[in-house]
C-alpha cells in the first residue's frame, strides 16, 4: 500500500533528493576503483607456502647453519623478500629450532610462517 504523502513515499530520508551522482564524480570513482584493483597486494596461498618451509626443514636438516646463513643474509639484501626465499628462511629457522628444542615444528609454527 503506496502513502499518500509524497515526501513518506521517497523512502526512510525525505530530505535526501536522490539525484545520481555528477558524471565526473562517477568516471573519478571508477578511476579510483580500477587502481585500486591494480596495485592491490595480492596474498600467497599459504598451503603453498607451509608446503615450500616444510621442504627447506627437510633440506636444512642435512647441511651446515654456517656455510648457509651469509649466502640468505645476502640473497634476502640483493633480491628482496620473495616468497619462495622467505620461504627458505623459515625453513630454515624451523629447522634451527628443531636442532635447539628437538622437536619438529607444529602447525602453529607452519602456520604462523
């Protein structure tokens, strides 16, 4: 059932006059959203992730702490922190741990790398 008043028919805002937005206003905000979209960051998939530290426990479990900690210090200060690097360097971390405490890294370890 329609109210015979007008200004109860617009909706809960009488006062509001519901006039699109100008056509600047419009073309800036889909602007805005399209960069946005573009250099959003983008998350890694975390399976992925536990999966590739979980690799380098296994690996760094094998070779020296020493020989290895010089040659990451200087791939993460010349490359960045790439996901597969970090990757390493928890894997490794993990794996200094294990040798400290003797036991093997849980979920929560994984999970929080």
């Amino acid at each position: 059932m329609r109210s015979a008043d007008p200004a109860l028919a617009r909706g809960a805002y009488p006062e509001r006059v519901d006039l699109p937005p100008p056509v600047f206003d419009r073309l800036a905000a889909q602007l805005r959203w399209r960069v946005q979209q573009a250099v959003r960051r983008h998350l890694p998939d975390y399976g992925r992730f536990a999966a590739a530290v979980r690799k380098h426990v296994t690996v760094a479990g094998v070779e020296s702490f020493e020989s290895r900690r010089s040659t990451l210090r200087y791939r993460l200060r010349s490359d960045g922190f790439r996901e597969d690097l970090v990757a390493e360097c928890f894997g490794w971390y993990c794996a200094a741990q294990m040798r400290c405490a003797g036991a093997q890294p849980d979920a929560e370890a994984l999970a929080a790398a």
